[in-house]
C-alpha cells in the first residue's frame, strides 16, 4: 500500500495493524486478537476523521493515486465476458484507448476506456493514458458498432488529457476529439460516462458528453490541470493547490455546477482500497442508468441529450 502525504498517521496504525495480525496467523492468544479488534477499531476512526474533510487538492491526488482502479481492472469485475477489439481502420492502433464488446447482467454493452498503465513499461505502452487521434476514432467506431447492434455505451474515463505531439497535431488531433463529441451526441443508444480517475480536458470530454455522467467521490474533471492552470493564472506551476481550489473540479462541485449526473461513493479510504467494492459500485450505477434509459424512445434520447447539454453553463448579458 502506498500511503499519500495527509495519511501518513494512518499509515502507522495500519502498519502496526499488519503486524499483530501476521503474529496472530501462528497465535491464536486472545489478548492478541482483543488488541487487533481495539485497533482496527482504532484504525476505522482514524480513517473516516482523515477522509472526512478533504481538500480539493487532496481529492486530486487521490484521482492521480499509482493504485486507483483502471478501466482494464472494473472491467474484468463487472462484466462476464469482455473481447477487446484493436485498430481505426485509417492509422493504428492507440493502446491508450481500450475497446470492446461486453455484458453486464445479461446486457450486451460497448465498452470505451482509457488507460494510464501501472507499471513503467505498460505506462509507455499506453501513453500514461494520453489518447492519439486513432484512439479517438477506434472510440466512434465503436460507438457505431454500437448503434449498428443496438447496444448501450459504457465509457471509463481517466486521462491527464489527449497526447498534444506534433505527430498527434499532424494526424489531426483536434478534430478528432470535435467528431467524438460529435458523434456521442448524435448516436442512437443510450451512452453512460464514468470518471473513474483524472477527467482531463478535452481528451475526457471526447468519450464523456453522454446522457449520464457519473464520477466517482475523489474524481476530479476539469477543462486544465492544477497545474497548468497554476502557470497560466500565477506563472507558478508550485501554486497548484490554490489552483485546484479555483478550479472546483471535484465530484461536489460539479455535481452543483450541473455538469455531471450523480457521485459514485468509494470505498472509505479511496477506490484502490478495494478494487471489488468500486466494481460493484460502477456496475450497480450502469444498470440503474441503463434501465431508466432504455425505456426511451430514440427520439427521446436525443432530445433529452440536446437540452441537458444546452443548459449548462451560466452567462451574463450586458446592457448596451
């Protein structure tokens, strides 16, 4: 486990936790088991006094944790059978973005997501979740696909944004993440987006402009990084924190803003405490917005679609 800066006093009960229990594997004492059963206690207090009141800065490093569930992991956990499909059929295929065909209780469902990679090497691999322009369009493809078999569309979004390389530029990045939007406003199925991590910019937003958007409780989603952001308001990329209080990009915040539909609670402690909980957690929330969606017509969804993305956003008209 490995331990953010605010739970450093939680790191040394949980350590000192571990400890009795492996002395407890080869001694069943009972003052031993009553000292690990005041301390788990002690541990459980702890953790709600330390994740009760975070910050927004706090809540980014949670979304940006080396631990947090990617998309790869919920899936595994919530679908019965998932086949992966490669490649947009123009340039390549962007290992970044991962797609394919799943179920979920028995419901046929296109899946999209992004994925940061853990280790060194699967991070290279993937871009550290940073979408080329094929990556957004093996996304439309499969939302076609989607339309074509007339299935629901799951997207699980985590990126720090879409990759912004010259070769990206060249092959038209802009565009494509234009036409992905595009596309998941106009495709006749209903569509479900969870930020399960880092909603960054435009790349999240490629794969996110759905009839419900959910994130998970220490997601954040914002138009620029705290730390960009931080460069461009105080030309110092260090004023991150004060940047992210700015920006208000937490769940909380977005779910009062408008923009997204629901929060999906974690696991105390955050989701990559316990990878199955959040599974079931996101799956339960898909099946709930998938029932409610589905009883529409398609002329219906799209209705619906155009004005909740309409009315978002406030503005001021000045008098002449």
């Amino acid at each position: 486990m490995r331990y953010l800066d605010f739970e450093q006093p939680l790191a040394n009960l949980e350590m000192e936790l571990d400890k009795l229990k492996k002395q407890a594997e080869n001694n069943k004492d009972e003052l031993l088991i009553r000292q690990i059963k005041e301390l788990e206690n002690k541990v459980n207090q702890m953790r709600k006094r330390v994740f009760s009141n975070l910050t927004r800065w706090q809540k980014v490093q949670l979304a940006r944790h080396p631990d947090r569930p990617y998309p790869l992991d919920i899936i595994q956990r919530i679908c019965e059978d998932f086949v992966e499909l490669h490649g947009d059929r123009l340039f390549g295929d962007d290992k970044a973005i991962v797609a394919g065909l799943g179920k979920i209780e028995n419901h046929g469902v296109v899946i999209v997501g992004i994925q940061k990679g853990r280790e060194t090497e699967e991070k290279i691999l993937r871009n550290f979740g940073m979408a080329h322009p094929e990556g957004y369009r093996k996304a439309m493809r499969m939302f076609s696909l989607a339309e074509k078999l007339k299935l629901p569309i799951l997207t699980l979004v985590d990126t720090p944004g879409a990759y912004p390389g010259i070769g990206a530029e060249e092959r038209g990045q802009f565009s494509a993440i234009a036409y992905s939007i595009k596309r998941m406003l106009e495709v006749k199925v209903p569509t479900i987006a969870i930020i399960t991590g880092e909603g960054g910019s435009g790349g999240a937003l490629a794969i996110a402009t759905a009839d419900r958007v959910y994130m998970l409780e220490y997601a954040i989603y914002s138009v620029i990084s705290p730390e960009g952001a931080a460069s461009i308001l105080f030309r110092d990329a260090s004023k991150n924190k004060e940047a992210a209080e700015s920006l208000k990009l937490t769940a909380d915040d977005l779910l009062r803003f408008g923009i997204i539909d629901g929060i999906i609670k974690e696991p105390l402690g955050g989701a990559h405490r316990d990878y199955d909980e959040t599974a079931r957690r996101i799956k339960k929330a898909f099946i709930r917005a998938f029932r409610e969606l589905r009883r529409k017509t398609i002329r219906g969804l799209i209705s619906s679609r155009y004005k909740k993305y309409r009315k978002m956003g406030k503005f001021i008209i000045a008098e002449s």
